[in-house]
C-alpha cells in the first residue's frame, strides 16, 4: 500500500481531461472509398479515441488508489482523517460512473454512425457525441478535483510499514527522542512530512536476526497531554494507536529539555491512559548530565550510557509482538 500511494498520478481537471481527449482526437483523418465513408471513418476514428481516452485515464486513476476500508488499522485511520473516506469514496465512484457512462454513449452513438446515409447526419452525430461526452466529464468536474486532492494528501503520508513490529517514541521536545532513534537505528532515520504538524514524522529501522522493527518519533503528537488536544490531534493519535506495537517515553531528569519532571510525568500518566495494553518502557535520557531517579533504565544516546541494556529491552518486546502476529497469521 506505501508504493501504491506513491504511484497514484496526478488527476486532470475536467477542462484538461477534455482538451486531452479531444486535442488528440483532431488529429486524426481517415481516407474512405468516398466522401460519405472518408466522413464516416474519420468520425468513427475521433469517437473511439476521445472516448476511450477519457475511460483509460479514469480507469487509471480508480486503480492507482488502494483499496480503503474505515477499518481499526493506521492506514485508513489516517487517510479518513487527512482526506475523509467517505468523500473519496464518493468522488471514486463518480469517476467510476463517468467511465461506465462514456463507453455506454461511445458504443451508441458508433452504432448510429454506421448507419448513417448522409454527411450531415455524420457530423451531426459527432458533435453530438463531443457535447454528451463534455457534459460527462463536467459532471464530475469537483471529483476530480476531489480526487486530486487526496492523492496529494495521500502521497505526504508517512511511509510507515503498518504491519511491522512498531516502537513508537514519546516524550517532550529537547528530551532526546531524536538522538536515541539514530542510536537505535542501522540507518540514519527518515524524516518525511506528516499531516498534523509543523514538523517530521521521524522513521529508523532496527534488525535483529532475520526480523525488521520500526521506531518512530512524531514530534507535535506525544509531546503534550492528550486531554490538551484539538479535535484534529486527537484523531491523529487515534490513528497512531493503531500501528503503536510498544512505547518508549523518555524523561529527562536534568530539566535541561524545558520542563519539569513533574510535567513531564503529567505527560507520562497521560501517555498510559491514551495507549492502554500496549507495553510502555520508560527510560531516563541524557544520564551523562541528569541525575538517577525510579526507573532503572538510564541512558545516553551521547555516549552510549544504557544503550545495550535498552536495545535489549527494546527487542524483547518487539520480538513477542512478532512472534504474536506471525502466530496470527499461521507462520
């Protein structure tokens, strides 16, 4: 589905799906045993072509997004919420239409062409059809615009993996998140766009035998109490909660960050109650400058402080979340 979305072309406006269907069709000329079958054709040539245009680029366009259900996975979470559902839905199946429609008068007005006896009725019939044909694609002249929206929403999307074992990283800003994910990782993250912030939805890989984890760090998400929440984050946390296998929350004990342990572990309570069931491993960061307090696990991404012990930590966990979900799947 990752390169699915990528691969959805850009989607023309009525005016341009027009021009390209009939521009093409202009050009075309065809030579006839006499004047009423050179018009005949040439007439026969411009409809097939424009018709078929039109349904090859909306046929195009309706198999290059992938199949969206509201189901309680990211995915869909996420693009209901970029681009809504039921409005894309609706937009797909006008274009679905245009293109069952367009054959339909393509079909018809072919067959009263052949039957045509004079060149007027020939090109009456064909300027018949151009008119049918453009009232189509008028019709669904805001899907199209519709549907290029959201295939300009959906290509921003995070490129994360929904059905890889998933860490995801919590805390406020300045408390290291950024740093650990690069520690963590093989590689150096991937920062690409994400909807609902100013920011980048940080992605890094680890490995461990044969198997691949995602950890990601969502700058604008995690770094505030859910109940301070607009409408919009709250739903984007909703979705997040769908691809959270394990969470990691970092404090930062040295205040060096900006806030205090006490907010921080406001933000901690929070973070348990919005993520119920899913495993929570609470690390203290920047153990190179901050003091030791109530949770064993310290660490620096700095100088190496605890990151074994936490690599091993962090593994464990993601590995029974693998072995649950290849057990599901009767691997």
């Amino acid at each position: 589905m990752l390169d699915q979305q990528r691969r959805i072309p850009t989607v023309l406006t009525a005016q341009e799906l027009m021009d390209k269907a009939f521009h093409r069709a202009s050009k075309i000329r065809k030579d006839g045993n006499s004047a009423l079958d050179t018009k005949k054709k040439t007439a026969l040539a411009k409809i097939t072509a424009s018709g078929d245009i039109v349904i090859s680029t909306l046929d195009s366009y309706l198999r290059a997004f992938p199949k969206l259900e509201k189901t309680e996975d990211f995915f869909p979470q996420l693009v209901d919420l970029v681009v809504g559902l039921d409005s894309l839905k609706h937009s797909l199946g006008a274009l679905s239409w245009a293109a069952y429609r367009t054959e339909r008068l393509k079909n018809g007005y072919l067959a009263m062409i052949r039957r045509a006896q004079d060149i007027e009725r020939v090109e009456s019939l064909r300027r018949g059809f151009y008119g049918r044909l453009s009232s189509v694609i008028r019709q669904i002249g805001d899907d199209l615009e519709n549907v290029n929206k959201a295939r300009n929403a959906m290509r921003k999307l995070p490129s994360v993996d929904p059905g890889m074992p998933t860490a995801v990283i919590a805390g406020f800003p300045n408390v290291g998140k950024s740093q650990l994910i690069t520690a963590l990782s093989n590689a150096t993250p991937e920062i690409a766009p994400y909807p609902f912030t100013t920011k980048g939805i940080v992605v890094g890989h680890m490995e461990h035998r044969w198997r691949k984890f995602q950890i990601i760090d969502t700058p604008g998400l995690l770094d505030r109490r859910l109940e301070e929440r607009n409408a919009i984050e709250r739903q984007a946390v909703l979705a997040l909660q769908y691809l959270t296998d394990v969470m990691v929350f970092l404090v930062d004990r040295s205040e060096t960050c900006g806030y205090s342990v006490d907010k921080q572990m406001a933000l901690l309570d929070s973070i348990r109650n919005g993520f119920p069931g899913v495993p929570l491993i609470t690390i203290e960061s920047k153990a190179d400058i901050s003091p030791a307090g109530e949770f064993p696990l310290r660490v620096s991404a700095m100088d190496g402080t605890g990151m074994d012990e936490l690599r091993s930590v962090l593994i464990d966990e993601l590995v029974k979340v693998a072995e649950s979900k290849e057990a599901e799947q009767g691997l």
